[in-house]
C-alpha cells in the first residue's frame, strides 16, 4: 500500500499544500473496511504561524461498492469532506486525539493513511439508498423492491381484546 506523507519539519512559516490520489489499492491494506474501491482526491494544507502547526485535509471523491439497503444495487456514494487538527510536540510517544496529533520532536514527516481512512469510512451513512430521483431512474432494482414489498411482514391492526379492557380505565 502507498503511504502519504507531509512533511512537518523544516518548513517556513506560512502555508504548505500537499495533494494526493487515493484508488482501490489504498483499501487493500484495510480487510475490514466497508470502502473497498473509489477514486479520492485528498488535498492537505499545514499552516506554521509561530509555534503553532495545523493541519487540514480535504477529502472529495466517490466510493463505489457501497449496497443500496432497498435493493442490494451497487450505488457510487459522493463524499466531501474536512477535517482540521492541531499538530503538537512531545518528547515521548503521546496518543494523538480527535483534534490533536502529537509528533515527537525529531519527527520530520506525517503519515497520514490513517487519518485518510478513518475519514472516508466516517462519511459512509448508516442508512444507503438511491436517491428519490435515482429510483424513479430505475436505478433501484424493482424485482427486489417488489419481493421486499411481498415479504414484508404485515402488521395486525387488530388489537388483542384482552388489551380492550385496559383502554376503558382511561
């Protein structure tokens, strides 16, 4: 797998970008990601100001092996996404946090394949489907929908009359 680094050390003051290409073979070190291809344009921008360091990724792209949850169609699902962190020193091996990365001193550059990873799968939404427009499209599989719709389980509007005697204390 590629890694993706920035450099982080011996940079002058100011703003440095970086920009990197994410494809399939990026997700083949990752087994148990959901994201298993797409085509990803990750753009980085670390700001020195001082003694100050932070660090924005950008992320815009499509995953495309995502399953419509209606219809089990593959669907390509586009995501933009930024996330910002602050880049801090430490002498010894610090656990970085959701908005601190903790480097040590004598560390020239940033591997940032992690980070890139955690973002991509935290912008997959719990719930896939195509869209209203999509379906209409026909891009839902309609023989799924309809045997979703046949299978489904129908609910008993009938109330037990044992529960009747309990609606009369109201």
């Amino acid at each position: 797998m590629p890694k993706h680094y920035i450099r982080i050390a011996g940079l002058k003051e100011g703003e440095h970008r970086q920009a990197f290409e994410i494809k399939d073979k990026f997700f083949e070190a990752y087994e148990q990601s959901e994201v298993k291809t797409g085509s990803f344009i990750v753009n980085t921008l670390v700001v020195l100001r001082g003694l100050d360091r932070k660090l924005t990724i950008n992320i815009e792209g499509t995953i495309t092996n995502l399953l419509c949850d209606y219809c089990a169609q593959k669907l390509e699902w586009p995501i933009s996404i930024t996330s910002n962190f602050v880049i801090k020193e430490s002498e010894k091996e610090t656990e970085s946090t959701d908005e601190v990365i903790y480097v040590l001193s004598n560390q020239h550059q940033l591997n940032i394949n992690q980070l890139i990873f955690e973002m991509i799968n935290l912008s997959i939404p719990s719930k896939r489907t195509h869209n209203k427009s999509e379906q209409e499209e026909g891009k839902c599989d309609k023989e799924m929908l309809q045997l979703l719709e046949e299978y489904a389980t129908k609910t008993n509007k009938e109330t037990d009359p044992r529960w009747e005697v309990l609606n009369k204390l109201k």
